[in-house]
C-alpha cells in the first residue's frame, strides 16, 4: 500500500513537472505606449507586466498594473490615472488569447517565428477583441516576443474632452516586448 501511494505521489509529480515544462512566464515584461498629437508627444513605459505563455496549447496572459505605467513628468502621470484611465476604479488592464495555429510553430527550437495571438483585452473595463501579429525569437532556452498595435481610446471607454485633443491623440501606439523563461 505504502508503494502504490508512493507510486501515484511520483506520477502526480511527473505530470506537474511535464505540465510545467510547456510553460514559460515573465514578471518583468514591458509594454509602451505612446501618443503623437498636434501639440504633444506622450510615452510611457512599464516594466512590470507579468505573463505566461503555454507553447503546448498557445494559451497567453498578461496582467498590468495601470499605476505602473511611468511618464516623463509627474503631472502627465498623476492625469493618466485620474482623469483618463482611472486607475483606483480599474487597477488592472488583462489580455487572455491563444496564439493562433500554435501547432504551426515549434517554440521548442531556435529561431523567428510571426504568428497571430488572438483574444480579449481589457482596458479601463471594458473588453474587446484583440488579433494582432506577434514575432516570436526563440535563443537559449528564452523566448522574446514583440508586437506592435494601435488602439483607438473611444474603444475602451477612454474620452478625451474637446479642448484637450490637441495635446492628446484619439489613437495609442503600444508596443509589448516580453521575455519568457521555462517556469521550474
């Protein structure tokens, strides 16, 4: 009896273990955005997005915390999360997808790899479907992605008063730069 339960505690753990191993993550990826208007340019940067990536199944992640969002003064910041993103009312900004086709591509072997990552971003509250190219550069044991994509502010709920359009734009450039490590 001691055996058998030795036996199905072992394979339990190989399974965990196995399961782990389709399975990378980052705590420090970083995601920028930024604005181009008539009478200014708004950048700012966060480096503290978490992900994870399941290069089995094409399962993907994210989670950012709208407050880390740093801008080059602390009045820009202070706007951000009062007046525009409202960041005490919603904290957090997520991404659930798959990347699309994910049997298509081998994240286990070195090299560039474009795929589509297709899902649901919230921001401000507000959910949207996302598709959106992902270049994927597999080196080491590493995974980096990048993708590079426009939102519209108005999608998400996200209203820019009249007087202030020249000083901020209706669309955002984001750019999201990950770097995955193998979960141990």
């Amino acid at each position: 009896m001691k055996n058998i339960i030795l036996l199905v505690f072992s394979l339990l753990h190989v399974a965990v273990v196995l399961q782990a191993q389709d399975k990378y993550m980052t705590k420090v990826g970083h995601i920028q955005f930024y604005s181009h208007a008539k009478l200014e340019d708004i950048k700012a940067n966060n480096n503290e997005v978490s992900s994870v990536v399941n290069i089995k199944t094409g399962e993907i992640v994210f989670v950012v915390l709208i407050k880390s969002f740093k801008f080059k003064n602390a009045l820009m910041e202070e706007h951000f999360n009062e007046n525009y993103m409202e960041s005490d009312k919603f904290p957090k900004s997520k991404f659930k997808g798959t990347i699309a086709e994910i049997s298509k591509i081998d994240l286990t072997k070195p090299g560039k790899y474009e795929a589509t990552v297709e899902g649901d971003l919230e921001i401000h509250g507000v959910t949207k479907r996302l598709v959106q190219k992902v270049t994927f550069d597999v080196n080491g044991g590493k995974i980096a992605a990048k993708s590079i994509f426009i939102i519209q502010l108005k999608d998400y709920g996200i209203a820019i008063e009249s007087a202030l359009s020249d000083k901020i734009a209706e669309s955002v450039e984001v750019t999201v730069d990950m770097n995955y490590e193998p979960i141990k």
